[in-house]
C-alpha cells in the first residue's frame, strides 16, 4: 500500500518517484522496472522509497487513484452536472500524460483493469449523484444508467488509446459518444 502525509517534503519525494515510475514505464515498460531504478532516477535511496510505498505496483495504484479523485473533484465543484465539463476534464486528464495513458491502455504487463476500474468509477459516481439530485427514477435505475454510461465513455477512452478509431481527434470521440449517449441517457443533452 502506499503511503500518505501532507508534510511538503513527503509529498515532493512522492511526486519525484512518480515522474521517475511515468519517465521509467515511458522507457523500458512496466514489466522491466526495479525499485533502484526508480530510486535511482529520482535521487533518492532504496529506503525512502520504501519510506512511501511498499511496491512498484503500489505507485500505479496510488495513480489510478488520484485520476479517480481528479475527475469527482474537478466535475464536482460544478453547481449542476455538466456532461461537456466531464469531458473537458477526462480529455485534459489524457493529454497531460498522453503516452503513458497509451502505454498503460495497450500494455498487457500494467494492470489495465486498476485503471479502466478507477476511471469508471469516477464517472459513474458522478452521474449517480446526478440522477440522484434530478431524482430520477428508483435506485435501481440510477445505478444502471450511471454505469452503462460511465462504461461507455470508460471505452470509448481506451479504445481511443490504443488506436481502435484510428487517427480521430479524441475530440470526435467525445461528440459521438454524446450522441450516442443522448439516445438514452437523460443526463446527455447534444
């Protein structure tokens, strides 16, 4: 598991071994990694690694983790559900680290389950407290609505990742993933 504290210093350290786990994944793969690799690259010893995780897989969970909570954050500040900002936000998510989401979408070695999981997650709560709010149907309904929508848009970003659509600007994605969206869901508008 990793390890959390608000001490400014822990948190340097930890944003160190991640860029260094990103920029070593990005190089050699996930498969080829070893803790003093990573140690090594961001400047630190084998113990203060160890100080913040207990495993190389424990920096990627902490990273699927964050994107789940960036995503609730970052829609959640809205005063009303807003299914262009959700977009906004998953779009400039992918582009900030754009290869390594490619990578980590393609790459049978990274846990793609962790990520694709925390992704739809993120989504799908976001809608439910949505339908929930509009007061929308039962319960029932609202959980599965929530989740056929968020596994849509969960895949239509991975199989944007890994080339599934081709060349098209994730952009277009998006917009035909609303449209098809909007035939059923009562929280898509185009």
């Amino acid at each position: 598991m990793y390890k959390t504290s608000d001490d400014r210093r822990f948190k340097k350290i930890k944003k160190e071994i991640r860029r260094a786990f990103i920029d070593l994944v990005m190089e050699k793969g996930y498969d080829k990694l070893t803790v003093s690799e990573i140690a090594n690259r961001a400047d630190i010893n084998r113990m203060t690694f160890y100080s913040h995780y207990e495993s190389i897989e424990d920096i990627f969970i902490e990273l699927c983790d964050d994107i789940e909570t960036e995503i609730v954050d970052a829609v959640s500040k809205e005063d009303k559900f807003d299914i262009d900002r959700l977009f906004e936000v998953l779009n400039e998510l992918m582009l900030k680290e754009i290869d390594f989401y490619r990578l980590v979408a393609d790459d049978s070695n990274i846990n793609i389950a962790l990520f694709r999981s925390g992704f739809k997650n993120a989504i799908s709560q976001l809608v439910r407290e949505n339908l929930k709010q509009e007061n929308y149907e039962s319960q029932t309904d609202r959980l599965i609505i929530a989740d056929l929508v968020a596994v849509c848009i969960t895949y239509s970003y991975i199989d944007w990742l890994t080339g599934e659509f081709g060349d098209i600007p994730i952009s277009e994605v998006t917009n035909i993933t609303k449209k098809m969206l909007s035939a059923f869901s009562p929280i898509v508008k185009t």
